[in-house]
C-alpha cells in the first residue's frame, strides 16, 4: 500500500525487522568515555517497540565494540593480561556509567506485541564477551532471559551475514578457535597483537588524549598538531626499544609475540586509518559467486560504505561512538553523523535494507573542548615526561639499520 511508497518502512510481506548497530564505546564515564549517551541510545532501541515495528519480529544486533572494556581501566591500569575478574571488574564501571542501556534492552526484551531477541557479535573492544562468567553477567544486568543471545565473532540470520569485522582485520583478529587461553593457571583473553601494543603503551594515556582519538582526519590532526605525533612516536619507540626488552613480559608470556613490523603498523594505522581497507574482499566474492548470502553488515571502521552486486549488498554501518571532523583549520569540530543498518526480511531473504545516517544529541556540559588547540597543552606534558624518561634511560638494544624511519 502506501507503505511501500516510504522507502525506510517495512514493505508489506515483512515478517522479520533486523537492526544492526555497533562501534558504541561505551566507556566508564567522564570525559574518557566515547559515548555520554545511554539515554539516547536506550530511546533509539525502544523505538523499535512502536509502530511501524510494533507488531514485527525485531532481532536487535550488537554488532561488536558495544561496551568498550578494551579501553576501561582495571584498577587504575590496562593489564594485557585479562582475567574473568578483571573483565567483570571493567563491565561493572561501564554497567554504573550506562544503566539506562541495560533496562533498556530488558524492556525490549519484555515486549508483547510481537517476539524480539538482542544479539551480542563480538568485536575487538568487547572480547572479552568470549568469557561465560561476562555473558552471565551481561544477561543479569539485561534481565535474564533467554532472548537475549551470544553469537560469536559472526551471525547468520537467513540469507543475512552479520559480523563486526575486526577478524577480518589482521591487527586486530584473535584465534576464533582458542578465544581464552590457560597462563600459569589463570584463563586469559587470548588478544590480538595489536590490542597488546595499545594497552602497552597509549592506553593508560587514554585521560589526557580520549578526545584527540575522536577526530578526523587523522591526517589535518597530524599537521595541524604535529606534536601528538610526536608524541606517538616517542611512545611507541620507546615501547619497543626499552620496554618490551626489559623484563615487561616473563619468557614464556603469551602477550609476547610482537615485532618491530607489528608495532610499526600500529602506529602507521593511528596516523592513517585508512578507509581502503574496509569491503573485505572474501565476502565480497561470496556475495558475488554464491546464492546463500544475500546481504553482509560489517562495523569495525568507522566508516559507513556500500557496495552492491545486482540485488546482493554489503553495508558497513558507521559508528555510534562520538567522533568530530576537524574543519576550518582546526577552528571547527564538526559532530559525524552516526550510521547503522536496517534490514527487512521475508522467510529470511531480504526484502529491503539500508543505512541508517542519525545526529547523536548534543554533548554533555564541559565534554567538548571550546578549541582543538585547547588539546594541545596535555599533549605538551606528556611528551616532556616522555622525553625525560627516554634520557634517563639507557636503551636496551641497538635498532637495525632501518627502524629509526618515520613513524607515523
Ligand atoms: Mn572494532
């Protein structure tokens, strides 16, 4: 009828409402976390309690990065050993930050008019959802029911392929198989080499530079601050010449398996962020060459994009997290508009799907800096401590000849 008429409501025939969000960061509060914005967010999933959806099947998707324990501290420090103790230590801060997020899904949940289930994908800032002790944990603060559901890295839900993305993503991918490894008879989250080399070295930095992390592009951050990549490079080089040759790890510690060109790509990443890296190209060919998939939503960079072939799609939804694109020679710093996907389903095959591009509400009181430049004293600090603790300590090791190249 008319309805078919509005492109973003569900044409007729929909029996199934799939909505899939992530990159939320959800922090511990204060200026640190990425996402002062639980209340918001809470209103957005029970919109899915009202008309058009009210009578449809709602399959809600958290697609990864939802909780940011990657960036909550434990006890005042980022330990990349993480225990069940440590993670359920973090999710505890975020829970006390963000409990209209919580109730909110529990009331979801609790809906009459037709059934919904709340989906957990794993990404790279929340895996440790791989612990049972966390998904426990996350299901009583949600209410406890059974509705809401653990997928893993990935979702197939029909002829829908669901996943946050960060497997794909060399730097950040874990060993599906062995999520949690055993050390010195503790479980440990078995991390990705590039979690390890940020929880090493920018990570407990995250007070003084949470904010310089939210804008784009990094590129105009870099020359129009050149001293925050400064800073960066001195971190990182630091990092690798002294720290990780001194005893910071025991022999046999399953943190330990970096090297120069893994950290290396870590810091080049910081500085770039390539978008280019995003349309996987697996998936892409499977939606090219097979029938079973017709639609991929992917998370991870940031960066909302689509690519078709024919009627088979793959949509990377954008991030709800706050980022801000730097302007006018740092003189602006404009809100990106958030982005996540909807699809509409019929016995599973999509009948419809699409991105959707939302402004987030205005920032708390005090939360953003009147100037870019206002981030730079800080930045200053640090990079004098830096520079100190660098002198006074003689260098572990000789680089070879081509590591003193640019960073960043
Ligand atoms: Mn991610």
């Amino acid at each position: 009828m008319g309805n078919d008429l509005r492109p973003h409501a569900p044409p007729a025939g929909t029996d199934q409402v799939l909505v899939v969000l992530s990159d939320v960061e959800m922090g511990a509060g204060g200026p640190a976390d990425d996402f002062p914005h639980s209340d918001w967010l809470a209103d957005l999933l029970l919109s899915y309690d009202e008309p058009p959806f009210a009578g449809l099947p709602v399959d809600i998707v958290l697609n990864g990065d939802i909780v940011d324990l990657f960036k909550t501290p434990f006890e005042g420090r980022y330990p990349h050993h993480v225990t069940p103790r440590v993670a359920l230590g973090k999710l505890e801060q975020i829970a006390a930050a963000h409990p209209r997020f919580f109730s909110a899904i529990q009331e979801l949940l609790a809906h009459r008019g037709a059934e919904r289930r709340v989906h957990f994908v794993t990404g790279n800032h929340d895996a440790e959802l791989a612990f049972p002790e966390i998904q426990t944990d996350l299901r009583r603060r949600c209410g406890g029911s059974e509705r809401l559901c653990f997928a893993g890295f990935e979702l197939d839900l029909g002829r829908v392929h669901v996943e946050h993305g960060s497997q794909r993503d060399p730097m950040f991918a874990v060993d599906a198989a062995r999520p949690i490894i055993e050390y010195r008879g503790e479980q440990l989250l078995n991390l990705s080499w590039g979690a390890v080399t940020l929880l090493d070295t920018v990570m407990e930095l995250q007070p003084q530079l949470a904010f310089l992390d939210r804008v784009m592009p990094k590129t105009a951050v870099f020359e129009l601050m050149p001293e925050a990549k400064e800073l960066l490079t001195e971190l990182f080089w630091n990092y690798w010449t002294r720290d990780y040759w001194r005893g910071f790890f025991g022999s046999d510690d399953p943190a330990r398996r970096l090297t120069w060109t893994m950290v290396k790509e870590v810091v080049w990443r910081f500085g770039t962020k390539e978008p280019d890296v995003a349309m996987d190209k697996t998936l892409r060919d499977r939606l090219t060459h097979g029938d079973d998939i017709m639609l991929c939503i992917l998370g991870h960079q940031h960066q909302p994009a689509w690519w078709s072939y024919g009627d088979r799609k793959l949509l990377q939804a954008g991030c709800l997290r706050n980022e801000y694109m730097l302007v006018d020679e740092g003189r602006e710093l404009r809100p990106i508009p958030k982005c996540y996907a909807e699809a509409y389903l019929r016995r599973g095959t999509p009948l419809r799907s699409h991105l959707v591009e939302i402004a987030g509400p205005p920032a708390p009181a005090g939360y953003l800096p009147e100037s870019f430049f206002d981030l730079l004293p800080p930045v200053l600090d640090l990079l004098t401590a830096t520079e100190r603790s660098r002198q006074a300590t003689p260098e572990q090791r000789e680089p070879d000849a081509d590591e003193g190249e640019e960073l960043v």
